[in-house]
C-alpha cells in the first residue's frame, strides 16, 4: 500500500472512519464489514486503475516519440531531396535517356517500320486479280 491511511480519514484496518459536524466537531464511528469491503473493493479498483493507466503511457510514450521523430525526418528529407532534385546542374543528367530505354525505343521503332512496310505490301495484295 502506499501510504498507511486512506485520505477520506479511514485508517489503514479500515475499521473506523472519522467526519466533521457541521460546526466543526471531528465524530468517529466504527465501519461495518460491508462497507471496509467496499473500501477495500475501491482501493483496489483504484490501484488497477492506476496500473491501467501507467501500462497506457507506457505504451503510448515511444509511439509518439517515433511519430516525432518520423514526421520530422519526412518533412526533412522531402525538402532535401527536392531541393537536390531541381538543382540545374543536374538537369542535363536528369533528363537524359537510360541506355535500356534507348534500346527499347529503337526496337520499337524498328519494328513499327518493319509492320508499316508489311501492311503496305499486304495493301499490296488486295489489289492483284483473282486468276
């Protein structure tokens, strides 16, 4: 327990409890065992409580410090690596065409040349008479 009494003045037995009068006059009475068990059933329904809630920040403190943490590295970064992006000494770089993507675009190239030139002489085809 963490401290000896209770601070609504019960004792640490829970066996009698103290009051003021209206005029100021402290009056103890003795508790029955009912009501130490409900004392004792909100002691600890309290300390549970308290346990719940402490598990809680503990949980929730490195879940918000890596929310910190990864908000701020994103906010960097992206400014960082656009400010690196739209550098103009890069642009000539940036711009140019891989040399895969080259390959690709010449063989395609080369093959729509080669299926214009089949579709003229199929063309080509239609226009022969029958025999």
């Amino acid at each position: 327990r963490r401290s000896s009494e209770i601070s609504s003045g019960i004792n640490a037995e829970y066996g009698q409890s103290s009051e003021r009068t209206a005029s100021g006059k402290e009056v103890d009475h003795k508790l029955t065992r009912r009501e130490r068990e409900e004392v004792q059933m909100i002691e600890r329904l309290v300390c549970q409580y308290f346990t719940i809630i402490r598990k809680q920040l503990q949980d929730s403190i490195p879940k918000t410090i890596m929310h910190f943490m990864v908000s701020y590295l994103a906010k960097n970064l992206s400014s960082s690596l656009i400010s690196e992006l739209y550098s103009e000494d890069r642009f000539d770089e940036l711009l140019s065409e891989s040399e895969s993507v080259r390959k690709k675009r010449e063989r395609a190239s080369k093959m729509l040349d080669a299926l214009a030139e089949a579709q003229k002489v199929l063309g080509g085809l239609r226009d022969i008479p029958d025999v």
